[in-house]
C-alpha cells in the first residue's frame, strides 16, 4: 500500500497536468526515433544538426541589414568552402598519417622493448623480468589489436563510398532548406503540438540558447585547440602532427577525461622519436601549456553562458549518453544533462504554478 501511494503521488506530482503528460509522450517518442530510425535518419539527423550551428550566423547577418536569403547563402557558401576544405586537405591527410602510423607500429614496439630493457639494467631492483614481459605482452596485444581496427576501418571505408557520397549531397542540400525555410518547418512541427504549452515553452526557452552557445563554442573550440596543437607539432618536428592535432581537438568533447586519454598517444609518438630528451620534455611542456589555456581561458570565453554543471554531472551524463550513441552522445552529452536539469527544475514548478493559477482563478485543479 505504501509503494502504491508512493507511486500515485509521483504521478499526481509530475503527470496530473495534461501539458506535463503531452511533454512526457513528445520526449518519449523523440527518444524513440533517434534509438530506432536513427541510423536510418542520419544524414537528416547531421543536417539538423549543421543547420542548428549555422542559424547563429544567419541571425546575426540579418541583424546587419542582409536579407535572409542572401544571409543564408553567405553563410551556406562558408559552409560548403570548409567542407571542401576539410574533404579535400585534411581527411587525406589525417588518413596518409594514420596509415603510416599503423606500418610504424612494429619498430615502435621494438624501441619500446630497447627501452624496457634500458630502465631494467638501470633499476634492477624496482623493474623485474617478469614486470617487463607483463608489459611486452600487454604492448604487442594492444599493437594487433589497433592494426586489426585500422585494417578493418579501412576496408569498411571502401564500401562505405556510396555513403560517403550521400552523406556529401545530401546534407548539404538538407542544410540549405532547413536555413532557408526555417520558419515554415518550425511552424508545421508547432502545428502538430497542442496550443496549449506553456511548460514546452519554458523549458525550450531555457535550453535554447544554452544549447546553442554550448553546440557552437565547442565547435569553436574543436578548431581552435586541435589548429593550436598541430601548428604547435609540427613546430616541434613531431610525426603524425595532424592525426595528433586531430585526436587532441577531439579529446575536448570529454572534460576532464579527454585531455588526460590525449597525454598518452603524445607521450609515446614523442618518445618514440625523440628520446626521453630534452625535445620530449618540450613537446610535453607545450601540450601542458596549451591544455592550461583551454581550460582557464579559451573555456571561460566560449562558455560563460552555459550552465553550470557539476563535474560529476558531466561525467555522468558522458558515460551515459556516450554509451547509448557513441562520438554523437558523447559530443551533445552536455546539453543532453543540461536538458534533463531544466526539465527537473521546470517540471514541478511549471505544475504548481499551474495549478496555483487554477485555484486563484476558481477553476478544479486536475
């Protein structure tokens, strides 16, 4: 009996309003297209998504006096000239560098067990034989097993051309009339919602810019951060400079976790070629430097408008919406928390008030 009152106060609580039921059912099935048709619809997915970051551009034209068609053209031709930029200069050479990297394993190893043997001779008595083949074993499994991937991404690339091909079409084309008819779209999605949402609203209103600023500032900060540290490698001599640069722009998507995972690819590839020398110690300097700047200034700048999050909120929410749609979860696992926060908080309150407005209007409460 008690679970029972229990359960109908949580429900009387969140779900006695017919607004709060008719949010509950849009979320439940939003949450449903995206885990069942999301494969499906991703490149309409993708497309929202772009059109979501070049809005601010668009909005921000029109205020400068430019018609919104020629607003959205501008900023489209932007788009296109770095998707070219990025299709035609960066994946190939990210993809030359990956694939010298993979032939570059087996001698990396080799110096790596000249350096395990190298540290034993020096400290017989803190690295034993047995700590050192532990490790060799552990290396050459972690070594097959990352050929074995690149191999297979390789060859799942080659047959995924045709998607590769869609994926350039399509999108683009999507971008364009999702910027171009932006207000007839929204208009028929409202169109299909009650008239009555007063709750959607708020919360919508509350996530709005908040997303919006998150979405493009880590963008932002994708670019500045992953340029910063390939001109940084490639300023040093490193190998593999854009793949580095690449993995390290990305590495910001994780907070706290991120920069840490990127230490360790960058450790060992300067190592590597360098020597545990004064070079390696450059290069590890420079990272930690531009790490400290990302996060005490670059993150300040770009976020300030974000809400705050408790880091074991962000870790959380990561490792969840991570785990359920991979590179994407982990990309939006920020707003995703910061959605279920306003919902949290505007939920109840949206009720209540709700109910309060009846009461003083003399109206039943539901």
């Amino acid at each position: 009996m008690a679970i029972k009152n229990l359960l109908k106060h949580w429900v009387d609580r969140y779900f006695s309003d017919e607004e709060a039921v008719i949010l509950g059912l849009v979320l439940l099935v939003g949450l449903a297209i995206v885990v069942f048709f999301g494969q499906m619809l991703a490149p309409f997915l993708t497309a929202l998504i772009i059109a979501f970051l070049l809005q601010g551009g668009v909005t921000r034209l029109e205020r400068w006096g430019l018609p919104r068609l020629v607003a959205v053209l501008l900023i489209f031709l932007v788009f296109i000239a770095l998707l070219m930029m990025v299709a035609l200069v960066v994946l190939p050479l990210v993809w030359d560098q990956l694939t010298s990297l993979v032939g570059e394993v087996p001698r990396m190893f080799a110096r790596g067990q000249q350096m395990l043997d190298t540290l034993r001779t020096q400290y017989p008595t803190v690295i034993t034989p047995e700590q050192i083949q532990s490790w060799v074993n552990s290396a050459a499994h972690e070594a097959t097993q990352f050929s074995q991937r690149a191999l297979r991404f390789s060859f799942n690339s080659l047959g995924n051309v045709l998607g590769i091909i869609i994926y350039l079409v399509l999108v683009p084309i999507l971008v364009f009339f999702m910027l171009k008819d932006q207000e007839r779209l929204i208009g028929y999605f409202l169109s299909l919602l009650p008239r009555q949402r007063t709750l959607m609203t708020q919360v919508w209103k509350e996530m709005d810019g908040q997303i919006a600023n998150f979405v493009r500032g880590k963008v932002i900060e994708i670019i500045i951060v992953g340029s910063v540290s390939y001109v940084t490698f490639v300023c040093f001599g490193l190998p593999y400079s854009a793949l580095l640069g690449l993995m390290v722009g990305f590495s910001v998507l994780v907070p706290y976790i991120g920069a840490a995972a990127a230490t360790l690819p960058i450790a060992a590839v300067a190592g590597f070629h360098f020597g545990l020398g004064d070079q390696f110690l450059y290069v590890m300097v420079a990272y930690a430097v531009i790490q400290a700047l990302d996060g005490n200034v670059l993150v300040p700048i770009l976020f300030s408008e974000a809400v705050n999050l408790h880091p074991v909120a962000i870790i959380l929410g990561v490792l969840f919406f991570g785990g359920i749609w991979g590179f994407w979860g982990v990309f939006f696992a920020i707003p995703l928390t910061t959605l279920l926060k306003a919902l949290l908080h505007a939920w109840p309150r949206s009720v209540a008030t709700r109910r309060a407005r009846k009461e003083a209007l003399g109206e039943p409460s539901p």
